[in-house]
C-alpha cells in the first residue's frame, strides 16, 4: 500500500445545503489529519461538519463538529485523526466513508481538509 499525505479537499466554500466534500476512494483508508476554517465574511457563521458512515442515511448522531461558531475574518485550524474507509467497491454513497460541511451562510466559510490516503 502507498500513503500518500494530501489536501482532501478544498478550498472550497461551504453552502447551506449538507454536501458532500469527501469520498474515500476505491479500496483505500484514509486518516484525516486536519480541517482550516476560514470566515471570509464581515458577519459571523457557523459550520457543522459530519462523517457519514458506508451504506447508512445521514443522521445527526454523525455530526463530528456542530455549529462552529466563526467570527468575521476569523481562521480555526483543528488536528484530528479520523479514520475513514472503502470497502473495495467503487468510490459511492454506499461502498465508502464521507464527510458532509454545511454552514449557515452560503457565501462566508472556506474549508480546506488534509490528511493520509492509504491505497
């Protein structure tokens, strides 16, 4: 197996709709190192990110951070070490691990995610 430390995903501006910014790919295992917000706003907002388990509805009982409160120009950097799987199949909703974001204004939280991808 090949690790391969990256960016996962972003910068991307997170919505207030839940979306989908990660899937783990076909047979791989993925450790999420760290998650940097940024407020771009001149008001606060919030984001709550999730980590949806293989095959299973998004629920709340999958919120990893909820309501993060950022402030107007405001950056929070968090470390983690979240584990993540695909159990062989394709890259889908039902064969692989995902996080979710979304953010209580559409226009005013950045999110950049890094970590190891295992494949």
């Amino acid at each position: 197996m090949a690790m391969s430390y990256k960016r996962l995903a972003g910068p991307l501006t997170a919505t207030t709709s839940t979306t989908s910014i990660y899937t783990v790919p076909q047979n791989t295992t993925t450790v999420i190192k760290e998650f940097i917000f940024t407020n771009y706003s001149a008001g606060s907002a919030t984001v709550t990110v999730y980590i949806k388990e293989a095959g299973v509805a998004l629920a709340d009982g999958h919120i990893m951070i909820s309501d993060l409160s950022l402030a107007a120009d405001e950056t929070f950097s968090m470390s983690a070490s979240v584990v993540l799987h695909n159990d062989g199949g394709t890259a889908s909703d039902t064969t692989s691990d995902q996080i979710h974001i979304v953010a209580s204004a559409g226009t005013a939280i950045n999110v950049v995610m890094n970590g190891i991808e295992d494949a």
